[in-house]
C-alpha cells in the first residue's frame, strides 16, 4: 500500500518544520513547499535526506502544480509575526487571499482533506475573555495589524466557502501564542524577544505597562492539536492554545528568572491595536479532540532556552529581514 501523501506549505517556518516531522513520524510522504521569504531551510535540513520528503521552493500565492494524489494539505505559508508583516503588508495579504484561494483550488481538484492555519488575531482586541470560537472579534481593519488579521479573516471564508458550496473537505485552526524550538530570534514575538535580550544582556523591552495577557502553548502540545483537528469530522473553527494566562510583566520576570540574566524591564509605548488580552477557551478542542496541553510553561521555556543558546554568537545579534524586493 502507497504512502499517504501531505503538502505542508509554509514548510519551512516555525510551526510549518514541526508539521513535516510530525507527519514523517506518522509514515506520511510529506512534501514541503515554501517561498523563504520567512523560512528557513536550516529547519528542514534533516529531512532532505529522507525519501519520504521532497521539497517545492515556490509561492502559493502563484499557481500551484503538485502532481500525484493528495490526501491532505496544510495551509501555514503566512508571516506570522508584527516584525515581518508590518515591513511586508501587500505580501501578507496576497498569501492570505490569493494564496489560500490557490491551496482551497488544489484541494478541490485532488479531493483532499485540507487544514488552514487562521490565529487568534482574528478576534483582534477582544471584547469577550477568554475568547471562544462563536466570537466574532474586535478588529480594525485599516489599522497597522489589520493587513495580518483580516488576512485571515478572509482565509477562513473562503475555506468555509469551499467547504460548503463546493463540498471540499475542510478544517480551520484558530492559533494562540505558541514557542518552541526553530522560533526565530529576532521575530518581534515576546519570548524570543526576552530570550535574545537576555542572552545579549540588553534590558528586557516590555510594551506598554505589561498588564496585557498572553497565553503561551508549547509547540509539541501544538502540532498534537492540529493533528487531531485534521484527523477529526470538525469543519468549524477549532481554538488550539494554553489557556494558562500571564501578564507580559510576569512573562518577563520568569525568562529573567530562567536565563539568571542581572538585567531589568524597560517599558516602551503599547503598539497601535496591540491585543491588551488573549487566552483561548478551548472547550470545543476537550469535546472533540479529546485535547488539552500537557507540557507545563516551565518544562517548555527550559527547552526553548536551551535551543536559543545552541545557536551560534552571531544570530544573537542577527538583524530582522529585509524584504525590499517582495511586492
């Protein structure tokens, strides 16, 4: 019996890497696909050698061509921090819309189930705690991060247009903060922001007054969620997240603990739109998933650290991307 076969777009991001070992484990051929604009082949490099993986270097934003059966499609080609969709707007909408549309297209034409990464941005600045999936959120959509959050408002659309005038099988997952390791240093997110700041013995940067809340889901507990989600009957929105909630100002002083760095929090203003809280209520995931995380924040920051200082001096002071040549 043939392998069943798994497109994974965004194959080289954060969460898109962690997919492709997921699935490799399961005994799926897995073929990546990613422009690299955010990627990074470092993350996929062990599996290059394998031959139940190949590799597409290509932009769903343009028409995709995968020959051969599909079974499955994860979505996750998306910028997915402020740092990077802030420089790179038009981008960030075009993966969105023309991106998902192209994803939705393969779907239909191979027959295959098709699972799109959406996020908690989509409930924006939340006017309901903890925030549930029947939520229609709180969101500006001309404001700095509405070029990130109603990119995946419209993602989530379509699919459910797909999913009911053209009867392709479809799942949506709605993402909460989630860390681990392959998180990029210098994305702009908090952990790996306090994380660098403290290995370079900068001062820790706190926006605003460090009230605002987070809830921070360890990547293994992730990809298990989604993996259930895919595998499961669910069309509706489906929340994957921790629902332990901190305050940002706590978040820092438990990284300052971790690291034993001797430096301080500065606070800087609150970016416009800036959520001020986010905890997932995850009941719909209990009831039907039979999911709930397990790794303890605790048990997660010891090997996110531990991964952040592996890496070489100089990615410490690595500076963000540019993307003056993406359109």
């Amino acid at each position: 019996m043939s392998k069943k076969r798994v497109l994974v777009t965004g194959a080289a991001g954060f969460l898109g890497s962690h997919l492709c070992d997921r699935f490799i484990k399961e005994g799926f051929h897995v073929i990546g696909m990613d422009n690299l604009v955010t990627g990074d082949l470092r993350n996929i490099e062990h599996l290059f050698k394998l031959e139940n993986f190949e590799f597409y270097h290509h932009d769903v934003s343009k028409f995709i061509h995968v020959p051969g059966e599909l079974h499955y499609i994860l979505n996750f080609a998306s910028p997915a921090s402020p740092i990077d969709y802030l420089k790179i707007p038009i981008q960030t909408l075009k993966v969105g819309s023309l991106g998902t549309h192209n994803c939705l297209g393969l779907a239909k034409a191979k027959k295959a189930r098709i699972l799109v990464a959406s996020t908690s941005e989509v409930y924006g600045d939340p006017l309901v705690h903890p925030q549930n999936e029947e939520y229609w959120g709180n969101v500006n959509p001309i404001g700095p991060r509405g070029v990130y959050d109603e990119a995946k408002r419209f993602q989530e659309a379509i699919t459910m247009a797909y999913h009911t005038f053209h009867g392709v099988e479809t799942r949506i997952v709605r993402i909460f903060n989630t860390y681990g390791p392959r998180m990029r240093l210098n994305d702009g997110r908090a952990l790996p922001a306090f994380i660098g700041q403290a290995l370079r013995g900068e001062d820790l940067t706190v926006f605003g007054d460090g009230s605002q809340t987070r809830s921070f889901c360890y990547v293994d507990d992730l990809i298990e969620g989604i993996y259930r989600l895919l595998m499961s009957d669910c069309a509706e929105p489906v929340n994957i997240g921790n629902p332990n909630e901190i305050t940002l100002k706590e978040f820092a002083d438990e990284i300052i603990k971790l690291t034993g760095t001797k430096q301080k929090i500065t606070y800087k203003p609150l970016p416009k739109d800036d959520p001020k809280q986010r905890q997932p209520d995850i009941r719909r995931a209990k009831e039907i998933l039979g999911w709930e995380p397990t790794v303890s924040r605790a048990a997660g920051l010891k090997i996110t650290y531990e991964y952040f200082k592996s890496l070489p001096h100089e990615e410490l002071f690595k500076q963000p991307k540019e993307f003056s040549s993406v359109k």
